[in-house]
C-alpha cells in the first residue's frame, strides 16, 4: 500500500456533529473526498441539506439528523437513530461547541455554565459513550476526534465565559483517558485543538466586539486567521490508516498563538 493510499476512507462512515457549516463541513466534506459516507447532525435542516447536496456530489451518500447535541438526551437520541438506520459508524468527530457568551465568572448564571459545559464537554461523552461503546461491541476498531481548542489549553484576552476554556480542557483530558482504555480495542482516540477560525461564530463576535478578534489575531505569528478548510487535511489524516499508531494526541492547529 502506498503512502497517499493509507489516507483513503473507502467503505467507511463518519458520524460528524455540528457538520452542516463552518470547521464540521470541511471536515465532512474532506472526508468525503477521501471516500467515506456520512452522518451530518445539527440544529438547522436547511444548513444540513445544503452540506448534503455538496457531498453527494463527490459521489457519497450521507444520512442527515436534526438535533441539538448540545442537550445531552437530543445526543443520544441522534446517535440511537444513527445506528438504527444507517447502521456502524466507523468514525466519529465530536465537532459542537463554542463560548457563545462574553460573561465575568462572577456573573455567570449557574444554568448558563451547565448549559455551555452540555455543550462542550457533555456532547462530546454521550456521543463517545453510544457510538465508541457500538466500536468496541462491533470488534473492528475505529477513530475518534474530539474537537477541542487552544482555549483548552490557554486563557484567551479580554473575554469572559470560561466555561469555554474549563469544558475544552476537559475534552483534552477525556480524550487522553479514553485513548488510553480504548487502545486494545484499535479505537484510536484524538483532539484537535484550532485556534482562531474565521468562522460565523468568530464573524458574530467581531460584530459585538470586534477588539477580541482584532486582540487575537494581532497575537497569531502567522499574522491572520485560518480558514475552516484548513482542518480538512488534518482530519482526513486522523479518520484514516495514516494515524494507526496515533492515539490520545492533542494536535494545535493556531497559525501558532499558542508559541508565545
């Protein structure tokens, strides 16, 4: 086998949440031009039928769920319904999250925190939980990908809502403790940890308060954001052979903010 071949995801399905805009459709898409089929799950059907029509046309098939992952019951309902109707998943990434909110800890509403951490960290066990635990029953082995975030590892400037940081750190722990337990059953277990994505989430905060974008780009070595298909590549890698021998890695892609 060939080197570019150990890339190839023919034969395979990928279970992508949030993967109907912005890092989770790059990634969808990439993986689709790898070869794999896929599971796009997100809260907008018009978002998810958009994306849909964009990987058949790479010639793959893909099953769309409407659900907010966030809320830790719609989570599992969408991976239940994945395995009833499109059956195994052979790769999973665990894309849903954000900060959503610019609140001082000692201001923060203990329901919003709960609510930010479902979404970050919550999310990211339930589908691990059902879709890695349909992994392990099946025998055949598998890629997890957590996304997680140089905030994970880092406080970023002149922003409030930590519960960000505090669940992205925790998606770094969970996939190393996982990788760990999850190694004798070829389940190989990942994060990748982006730092700023002009994304519409990132476009929205430079609307309300543009000195946190214009903050952090000033901060990236690389002198500018990254853009959503640059994770594409990184992706494809960790689903495929390529990344056999990878397991519980935390791999920055932050145009190199996290080097100072």
């Amino acid at each position: 086998m060939g080197v570019l071949d150990r890339f190839r995801l023919d034969g395979k399905r990928a279970f992508v949440t949030g993967g109907s805009r912005g890092l989770g459709r790059e990634m969808a898409l990439g993986l689709a031009e790898a070869g794999a089929d896929l599971v796009l799950v997100g809260r907008e059907q018009a978002a998810l039928d958009q994306t849909g029509t964009e990987i058949r046309a790479r010639g793959r098939q893909v099953f769309t769920i409407q659900a907010d992952v966030g809320q830790p019951g719609e989570a599992e309902r969408a991976c239940r319904t994945t395995l009833a109707d499109c059956g195994p998943v052979d790769i999973l990434i665990n894309n849903v999250g954000g900060r959503r909110v610019d609140i001082p800890t000692q201001d923060m509403p203990v329901e919003t925190w709960q609510t930010l951490i479902d979404l970050n960290l919550t999310s990211t066990f339930v589908c691990t939980k059902v879709l890695g635990g349909s992994m392990i029953a099946r025998g055949r082995g598998g890629r997890i990908i957590n996304i997680a975030s140089v905030s994970g590892l880092i406080a970023n400037r002149g922003v409030g809502g930590r519960s960000y940081e505090t669940g992205k750190a925790a998606v770094i722990a969970f996939t190393r403790a996982v990788a760990a337990d999850w190694a004798p059953h070829r389940i190989t277990v990942n994060a990748i940890a982006p730092g700023g994505f002009m994304t519409a989430p990132n476009l929205r905060w430079k609307s309300v308060n543009p000195a946190i974008i214009e903050t952090f780009k000033a901060q990236v070595p690389m002198g500018d954001y990254g853009e959503p298909e640059d994770l594409a590549p990184l992706a494809v890698y960790l689903a495929s052979d390529a990344s056999r021998y990878m397991t519980g890695a935390v791999l920055v892609i932050d145009g190199g903010y996290t080097l100072w």
